[in-house]
C-alpha cells in the first residue's frame, strides 16, 4: 500500500520511502491541487540536489528557502509562507522527535495520541490532521488501535474524500467530486 498520485514516478517512489517527503507534501496540501503538493517535496529535492532532512530544512537561511520555494516553477502558489510554514514544521521535528518525522506515528499508543500528535504540527488543524492520520492508517501501514476512529469519515474504508483514498485515476476522480460537492454544499449553505 503506497500512495499512487498522478505525478512523476520518482515524486511516488520519494513519498514513498521518506516520511519526511510525505508529511512535506501534506503540508502543502492546501490552496494547490494535491498533485502539486504531493510533486513538490521531489522538485525540492531536485532543486537542493539531494534529499533533505528536517534539520536541514529547520536549519536552512530563511531567505534563501524562500528563493528555493519561489523558483518556477513554485512549489507552491504562496512560496514564501509555505517556505516558512515547512521550516517551522521541520523544527518541531528537531525538537520533539530528534529529527525523525516517522517518530511522530512510532510508538503511538493509539489512534487519538496520533491525531493529537498531528494536530501540534504548524499548520495542521484537525481536518488536515485526520487526513494525515488517514493516508498513513490507508497508505502506509500506520494503524495504531482505533486510528479509524480518530480520523473520522476520513478513515472509513470506503471513502473517497482525500488523498488518503487516491489509488488511480478513477479514485483521483472521485475524491475530487467529493470535494466539489462540499465546495459547494458550504457555498450553498452561506446563502
């Protein structure tokens, strides 16, 4: 079980083998389409001409990440707070998790120490906290005790309402009528 995004194959195998790429991609998994946010950890890495860690990114000149993100093509359609937003989220991993970001989902006692530990990343409300939690329980094998539970409609087996329910194209398909028709249920409800 891997994620299988319709982006370069390269950008799949790196999200694939490194937490760090992954929960990267998560982070700019807003206001972009998912490939974009899910492709740029790859085009980062491409840019610095290795993989990086998050003591790197915690560490790196805040400017100069900045020119990194903001190069076209962008990484993201907001470079320099995303820039920003990954260097703080990197550092919560140097403080808390030693640099790890699998450390975040290691040792867990169970689905909702997992959310929790989600939720106080920057920028991680609980929405986006529970689709996390939801791409690592439907993707990645994390499935601590009650995981399903604490990602809410996200973890159920059959959704197709994130990322985390991405398999191929059809399913790429269906998570976006999803959120069209959310898109347009808040809409409609403002009126």
């Amino acid at each position: 079980m891997t994620l299988a995004l319709p982006i370069d194959p390269e950008a799949n195998r790196l999200l694939a083998r490194s937490p760090l790429a992954l929960l990267l991609g998560m982070v700019l998994d807003q206001q972009v389409p998912m490939e974009k946010a899910f492709s740029s950890p790859y085009v980062l890495t491409q840019r610095l001409g290795h993989e990086p860690d998050a003591r790197e990114l915690a560490g790196y000149d805040p400017e100069a990440l900045v020119a990194v993100f903001a190069t076209p093509p962008a990484l993201h359609r907001f470079p320099k707070a995303m820039a920003a937003r990954v260097q703080e989220v990197c550092q919560v991993l140097v403080d808390r998790y030693d640099g790890d970001p699998a450390r975040l989902w290691a040792d867990v006692a169970d689905g909702r120490e997992l959310l929790r530990r989600i939720g106080e990343l920057p920028g991680f409300g609980k929405q986006k906290a529970q689709i996390f939690l939801a791409l690592l329980g439907k993707r990645f094998g994390v499935t601590p005790q009650g995981w399903r539970e604490a990602a809410g409609g996200y973890g159920d087996a059959d959704a197709h309402r994130s990322v985390a329910d991405v398999t191929d194209a059809e399913s790429l398909l269906r998570v976006r009528e999803y959120k069209q028709q959310m898109k347009a249920a808040a809409k409609a409800a403002k009126t």
